[in-house]
C-alpha cells in the first residue's frame, strides 16, 4: 500500500466514523514509532475500537505476527476491541476482529478477500447500527 492510499483511506474511515457519531482520531505515522499504536483510535459511550487499516489492490495481504500482537497489547491497555479494517479496490470496507483470525503456516496472518467477505463485517455492523447473519 502506497503511503499516500494509506493515508487517503485512514482519512476516509475517520470521517465516517464521525459522521456516525463516533469520536475518531487518527495516529498520523503509528507505523514508524517503536511503541504499539493503531491507525485509528474510534469510539463512544459504549465501545471503543483500536483499528489497523489497510488498503490494497490485490486479494490479500499479509501481516506480520508482531504487527497483530502490537495491536492487541495496544488494545488491552486501554480496553479496546482490536480490529482490522481492509479496504479493498473496488470491494470496500471490511472490518474483522483479531481474536478471530488464524495464523498462516509461518506463524504471521493472511486476510484475503474471501475471509473478508465471509467472516468480516461491513462498517454498519462495526457501530452496531445493524448485524447481518452470516450464512
């Protein structure tokens, strides 16, 4: 992912988040400071939510083990749900829950778009504003 697509779709999801009624801040560089930091920072009076994101072209990406684990150690600091939003090109948004993913056979994490679609959940579903049952 380019920095700049990084950044554009960072900025896209903070508005959205805002625009729903969710306080959002985003962590400008969280990759390149030594110390357990998401993307974006969202919440409100009932959940808070610790996100990495990722914009991709391709079907999926790969994330290193590190990377998960700094995510949830960020996340159990300060009790938030650790989550990982992908945006995929001409897809958009999914949204999935870490404690849920599988490591691949190295030890790190695959997210494609298939897991995306069959087991992560739309931006509606992230809020709560509604739940789709999965079939």
């Amino acid at each position: 992912m380019s920095k700049q697509k990084g950044t554009r779709a960072e900025r896209e999801l903070f508005h959205l988040f805002w625009k729903n009624n969710f306080a959002a801040i985003r962590a400008a560089g969280s990759g390149s400071t030594t110390m357990p930091a998401p993307d974006i920072l969202a919440g409100n009076k009932n959940r808070l939510l610790a996100i990495e994101c990722k914009s991709i072209k391709n079907n999926r990406h790969y994330f290193p083990k590190k990377e998960i684990n700094e995510l949830v150690e960020f996340s159990n600091i300060i009790n938030a749900k650790p989550i990982i939003g992908m945006r995929f090109d001409n897809h958009g948004w999914f949204f999935l829950d870490v404690n849920n993913l599988k490591t691949n056979k190295n030890g790190n994490y695959t997210i494609s778009l298939k897991l995306s679609k069959e087991t992560g959940n739309n931006f509606e579903e992230l809020i709560g504003k509604y739940k789709q049952l999965k079939l």
